[in-house]
C-alpha cells in the first residue's frame, strides 16, 4: 500500500524519489526479518541495505548522475535478494499460512518494483528507451512513472500510455509480462498442493499406526516374514514349511 500511496507523491513532487526510498527500504527489510529469514542470508542482506541506505542519502544530499545510476543498481540487487528469499519461504513446504499469503503477495509487488528499476536503469544508460507523455508538472522525475509501466504490464493490463521503443527495452517489457503470467500460476498450483497434502496428511493416519493396529487385530503379522494362523490359534510359516521333508 506504501507503493502505491508514495509513487503519485513522487510524480507531483511532493516527496523526493530518494527519500521515499529510504522509507521502502527500511518498510522491506522489517517485513523481511519479521516473517524470518534464515541466518545465512541475514549478513549479506543487512549488508546490501545499508549500502543502498547510504546511496540514497547521498543521492538525496548532493544529486548526481552516477549516484543515482549507482544507485538504481544497488537497490535493483536488493529487491531481487529480498525477492528471492520471500520467494523461497513461500514455495517451501507446510502449511498455507497468513504469513505465506501475505509473502506472495508481497512477492508480487517486488516482482513489479524490480522490472520498475530496471526500466530506469535501462532509460538511464540509453535515453528515449520509453516513450514518456509529457507530465503537467516539470518537476516529476522520469524514473517515477515507470513503477507505473510496470504493474500494467505484470498484470497484462497494458494501457499503452508508456511504451517501450529501444529493443532492451521491448525485451524487458515481454519478459516481466511473461513472469507475470508464471508466477500466479506455479503460485496458485504450488498453494493448492501444500494444501491437498495437509488435509491428507490429517485423514490419513500415519503407516505405523496402521501397521500396529492391524497386527494387533491378527489380520497383518508384526514379522516380514508371511505367515497364515492355524485352527488352534498358532501359526506356522509356510515360506519355511514348503518344500522341506516331513
């Protein structure tokens, strides 16, 4: 909801692109280690933070360039990490939980921020990439509408009000509408499977206890080896007794 709250802030220039990211940063990595992350990958990420943190605060005090391509880099490598790591929390196995719904969908949303600075990234080191209609307002940053540009393409809206002409940038634009499609259906099948096999796991008692019952019952012996019960009520191994001399 922040997103989409502070981008239309940023295209009117109420609020300066830097400093939003700063708040996005710091809103991402609290979600992160809220819904847990596991030790291994904590350091780098904490790592890669801090330095798009300090990139952004220089790019908001002294405004640059080469800071902010820098930048648009450092916090692309950041959303992907992040990205990838809820990505692996949700696929893993257990039960479908709030946290899991919850990290889909915020999947989804980096998902979109991340071909958003790519795009930027791509309009930066090539200009004119997109075709941008004129803003009403001088102050609005190019790079703003391009979060714009990408939720319409990753949910195949496609208005068409921005549109790709560098061929990077046509290639990009197919692939973010491609992940799009990919993800919500490996994610729905991925969900109704962690399900059907809960609820299973839930009817169906476990194999031992199955076992035991039924060799208590006389209907499934306890040892491998085959065996038939007799009238009077012992048993005898036919593997062992056929085929042997009387």
């Amino acid at each position: 909801m922040l997103m989409f709250v502070a981008w239309p802030l940023v295209e009117i220039g109420v609020v300066r692109r830097p400093l939003l990211g700063m708040v996005l940063l710091i809103v991402m990595l609290s979600g992160l280690f809220a819904l847990g992350v596991d030790r291994r990958f904590a350091l780098p990420v904490v790592a890669l933070g801090l330095s798009v943190f300090c990139l952004q605060v220089a790019t908001l005090v002294q405004p640059s360039d080469t800071l902010g391509l820098l930048n648009t880099v450092a916090a692309s490598l950041l959303v992907l990490t992040l990205a990838a790591l809820l990505l692996r929390g949700v696929m893993r196995s257990g039960p479908v939980t709030p946290n899991r719904i919850v990290g889909a969908v915020a999947v989804y949303l980096l998902i979109a921020l991340l071909f958003a600075m790519l795009f930027d990234l791509l309009d930066r080191v090539a200009p004119g990439a997109f075709t941008l209609e004129p803003e009403p307002l001088p102050s609005t940053p190019a790079g703003a509408r391009f979060f714009y540009l990408s939720v319409i393409t990753l949910t195949s809206l496609g208005l068409g009000s921005v549109a790709p002409l560098h061929p990077f940038a046509r290639a990009l634009v197919m692939v973010e509408a491609v992940v799009g499609q990919f993800y919500m259906t490996v994610l729905m099948a991925r969900l109704v499977s962690l399900e059907v096999a809960r609820r299973l796991s839930n009817e169906v008692p476990p194999l031992n206890r199955v076992l035991a019952v039924n060799a208590a019952d006389g209907s499934v012996p306890n040892s491998p080896v085959t065996s038939r019960p007799l009238k009077g009520g012992a048993a005898t191994d036919q593997s062992w007794t056929k085929g042997r001399p009387g």
